[in-house]
C-alpha cells in the first residue's frame, strides 16, 4: 500500500472518528457552548443562581414529559396528545382535591389523593393509547393526534373553558410547589437562602429513574429492540404490542406527574393553557438530544441536555426581545434542523 493511500485511509477513518464523537457528544458540546454565550453575554442576569432555579423550575414539567416521550420514541412510537393529558390529569386531580378538602377531609390527605388521582389518570390515557395503537391497529400519529382534541375538549368543558383553582384555605398544595431544599452558601439578591424546588429534584429523579430503566432493566432493552426492528424481536419472543403498550402508559404517567407539577407550582389549572405545545418541546428536546425519529436509538441523559438547551434558547430570545410568538417557530425550526443531521449520520 503506497503511502498516499494511507493517508487517505487516515484520514478517512479521522473523519469517521469526528463524526462518531459529534454523534455521541455533540448535544453536549452545543450545551457547553450555549452555557458559555449566555454566561458571557448576559453574565448579570443568566447566572444568577434564582434566574437559573427559576429556568429550571418553570421548564421541570416539560422535562419529565420528555423522559417519557423519549421511551416512546425509542420504542417506535409518538405520543401527541401528552400536554391535553397533562392538562386533563391536573384539572381532574384539582377536582378531586378540592371536593374531598371541602368535604371535610384531612388537607394533606386531600393533596396526596389529588396528586395520585392525576398521575394515575395520566397513566389510563396513556394505557388507552397504547391498546388504540396496538390492539386497535390504528397508526400512533391518528390516535395521539385524536386524544390531543379529545382531552383537551374534556378538559374545558370540565372547566368551563376557565381555570380551577384551589380551594380557599388549601395550602399545603402552594407550600409543597414552593417548598424545597436550601442550597449551602447560596442566596439570592435579598440575602435569601435559595431554594432548590421539589419540581427540579422530581425532574431529576425522573431522568436518572428514566435511564436506568432503558440501560438497565429488560424492558428498556426490548425498548430499543421492538424499536430498532419490530419484526425481528418479535421472531426473538418479545411482546411487541405489551412493550409498546407500557411505554404509552409510562409517558401518560409522566404527563400526569407533569401535572402535578404544574398544580403546585401555580395553584390552579387553566383548561386552555397547561401543557400547550408541551408535545412541542418534548419531542424537540427528545431530537435535540440525540433520540432517532425511527426508534431503535436515543439516551434520556441526552433528553436531559436538550431540555437545558430549549430552556436557554428560550430565554436568550426572552432577553433578547424577541416576541413570544416567535419562540414556536424557532422550535420548529430546531426540530427539523435535528432531524436533518440524524438523517445525515444515518448516510
């Protein structure tokens, strides 16, 4: 072999090796980079660390959508009807908390039975989905797009097309929203101890829970596998439909969660505005993260990041002065930017 062609052979497998580290680290490489700019630019307002909490705090909700989002992805599947199912769960838990704490039951048992009666109906949207899509045979995108009208029509007529807010003199509801850890050696511009809010920890929590289970567990691998190529795993002897099913039911357990999240942080529940677009922003940050369209790929640690990106593309457009209108069309145009590098790496 002469040695012009071990040059190119060199730098052939140079190049493949530069891609297969963009691959495996370039959400992390646009992330740090993001960071820096923001940092740089807007170093007395983007690192204040309650402008950070708050970034966090306000977006928690999106993120655990995402985690579920990315398994059902991975699985081969989508899920458009996740925020219509946040905001159906949160106004039937609201209900729910509100009548029992009415009807004279105890505050902190009225809260944890609305809670757990949202992400419990979460879970049964995301269970009716799933047999739709399975049992039923029906293309995920016609039975999600249906229960992305159906749900959120049930949620306004529930509320009137309004909100339903807490009942007066429940407040344990608003404390656990605003409740938290207090970050060591941290406060803010009023010598306050900065708090670190459940929803952030609850978003964590579900990210590490969520790749566990696909890294770890049997059902994260036949996650992947009825993903990757669904008629080879079911000649290998896995359950395609009950895989894809659970994973329906686990990102409508995650929406439900969602809910409760948004319950207690804002006290009430607007029939028309939790969970807009929030299939938006999941999926873009499920893309964002490295999650192939066709199933088969993705990392929740990668979801993780593409939250975090979203969350400080958002609020560079914020400061930037940038109407909110405009915020959509530049998800959109992320998510079909992504899409087209996937599809470049696949060549």
């Amino acid at each position: 072999m002469s040695a012009g062609t071990n040059t190119q052979v060199g730098a052939a497998r140079g190049w493949r090796l530069a891609l297969s580290a963009l691959e495996r680290f370039g959400v992390v490489i646009a992330f740090v980079a993001l960071f820096a700019y923001n940092a740089i630019t807007q170093p007395d307002t983007f690192l204040k660390p309650e402008n950070l909490r708050n970034l966090l705090n306000q977006n928690a909700d999106i993120g655990v959508i995402a985690v579920g989002m990315t398994l059902v992805i991975i699985a081969g599947g989508i899920d458009l009807s996740v925020g219509a199912v946040m905001a159906f769960a949160a106004a039937v838990g609201m209900l729910t908390m509100n009548a029992l704490f009415e009807g004279g039951g105890n505050e902190t048992f009225s809260v944890v039975v609305g809670l757990a009666t949202g992400i419990g109906l979460g879970a049964a949207c995301g269970l009716l989905n799933g047999l739709l899509v399975t049992m039923g045979r029906i293309p995920a995108f016609i039975v999600t797009l249906a229960g992305l009208i159906g749900f959120r029509s049930v949620t306004l007529a529930i509320a009137e097309g309004g909100e339903i807010r807490a009942a007066d003199g429940l407040t344990a509801l608003q404390s656990f929203g605003r409740g938290g850890i207090d970050i060591p050696g941290v406060v803010d511009f009023y010598n306050q101890p900065v708090v670190f809010y459940w929803n952030i920890l609850i978003f964590f929590a579900v990210v590490i829970t969520g790749q566990l289970l696909l890294s770890r567990t049997r059902m994260g691998r036949h996650f992947i596998a009825v993903g990757s190529n669904e008629v080879a795993a079911r000649y290998s002897g896995i359950p395609v439909n009950r895989v894809r099913t659970w994973s329906y039911v686990i990102v409508g357990a995650c929406a439900g969660i969602a809910a409760l999240m948004s319950m207690t942080r804002m006290n009430s529940v607007s029939s028309s505005g939790v969970g807009h677009l929030a299939e938006l922003d999941a999926i873009a940050a499920v893309v964002i993260g490295g999650t192939a369209m066709t199933g088969g790929r993705g990392r929740v640690w990668g979801t993780m990041l593409g939250v975090l990106i979203l969350i400080m593309i958002s609020n560079m457009l914020t400061l930037a002065d940038v109407e909110v209108y405009w915020q959509g069309f530049v998800k959109g145009v992320i998510i079909i930017l992504a899409v087209l590098i996937q599809r470049g790496r696949a060549n």
